[in-house]
C-alpha cells in the first residue's frame, strides 16, 4: 500500500491525542481528525474515513464500546479500530473485540509498539497473538458477563477447519498449526481464510472468541496444545 495511512484519534485526554499525533506523524502516518467522545468519533469516521480509529475505551457522552459497534455495523469499507485502555482486562476490551474491533493498546504503548499496530491492522491483519485475546475471553466467558457475544454456527466448517479453528484459538500461530498438522504454512493460511469468510468473521480475534463461545476449546487448552506440538 503506498497511499498514506489516515488515522483518527478519540480520546478525551489531550495530552494522550497530542502524544500520538506526534508519534504517528513522525513515522509518516496523517491523523486526519480528532475525537473527545464517541459522537464526535461517529461524525469525524463519516467525514474524514480514516483506515485506523485509535479508540478510548472511556469517554464521556458515548464510550468507545457503543461508538466502535455503531461504526463497525452495517457499513461498507469500515475501518480497523484499536482500543486504547489503562487495564490489559478492562471488560469493555472484551465487549469491543466481540463487536469488531481488531486489537487493543494499553495507553503506555511504547511508540514503535503503536506505529507498528497501526500499521499491522492496517493491512488486514488482528493486533493480538490469540494467546493474549484468550486471557480475556476466558475471564470474562467464565462469569456470566453481560458483554457482547458472537453467535455463529459452526456446522459450515469441515473438520479440519473445526481442526484449526481449536488449535488457533489454543494460541498456537501459523509456523506451529502448521507444524502440528504436518502442513505446508500456505496451506494453514488458506485454513483459516476460509474460516473467517465462513463464520463471517473480521479476523483470528474474533475467530478466538467465538471458538470460546461456542465451547470448541475451554480455558486451560493452551497448555494441552503446547504440550502436543512440543511431542510432534
């Protein structure tokens, strides 16, 4: 991609907008707009759209849980959203992944770590390693939270997409699905690009939590993956 990236900012602290644009735009990268609430993010992605929306998870009016969902519902060419939090377990982190978003950031990012999430979910690509996401999903699918679910069925998946699907959510990446499976990696990838096109899904983040949800794989399975890549 050559175009330039255009992000949008929302936060209502401005010295946290400030921080960034400086950051971004010292690494090439346009902050098209700011945002002090989830309002103003609605308005500023309709006028400006933006590839990235760093987005506050806390803001006053409208939160960035209810403003990622209304962005990310039922519009054409939306784009990527990255939770900005003080917590790596805020619930709300949770809830926003469930309802799209396509990583987060802890608000103490390093900036080569948040020029290079931007980047990252830019191309497509889920910021979290499932490892991560699956310590929220199994803190908050454990306790009866009222946090946004994913409700997919997964009958359209052949059993060695189910196969995958587990070992994905497990936390193991392209090199050890592929490995355990005794596949070419390629072929791992066209695995899980037919997942995510059959479950409708906008990345391995959301392929994670509803392998949770559905009970595909429980809390503790990570360690049972690893275990059974390290003896293949």
């Amino acid at each position: 991609m050559t175009e330039p990236l255009r992000v949008l900012l929302a936060d209502d602290q401005t010295l946290v907008r400030t921080g960034f644009r400086l950051i971004l735009g010292a690494d090439g990268i346009d902050v098209v707009a700011e945002a002090t609430n989830g309002t103003e993010a609605i308005d500023a992605v309709r006028r400006t759209c933006p590839d990235v929306v760093l987005m506050d998870v806390r803001m006053p009016e409208m939160d960035g849980l209810e403003a990622t969902r209304r962005i990310l519902t039922g519009a054409l060419n939306t784009p990527r959203v990255i939770i900005l939090t003080t917590f790596d377990l805020d619930r709300y982190v949770y809830a926003a992944l469930s309802a799209g978003a396509s990583g987060f950031l802890l608000k103490d990012v390093t900036p080569e770590q948040l020029t290079a999430a931007v980047r990252t979910v830019r191309t497509g690509d889920a910021l979290l390693a499932p490892a991560i996401t699956r310590r929220l999903v199994e803190r908050f699918t454990q306790g009866g939270s009222d946090v946004a679910a994913l409700h997919r069925d997964l009958a359209s998946l052949t059993p060695r997409e189910l196969e995958v699907l587990g070992l994905l959510a497990r936390g193991l990446s392209n090199a050890e699905l592929a490995a355990h499976l005794h596949l070419a990696e390629a072929t791992v990838k066209t695995h899980v690009a037919r997942i995510l096109a059959k479950l409708g899904l906008r990345d391995r983040v959301q392929a994670v939590i509803v392998a949770y949800e559905t009970g595909l794989v429980s809390a503790g399975a990570r360690e049972a993956a690893q275990q059974s890549t390290e003896q293949t």
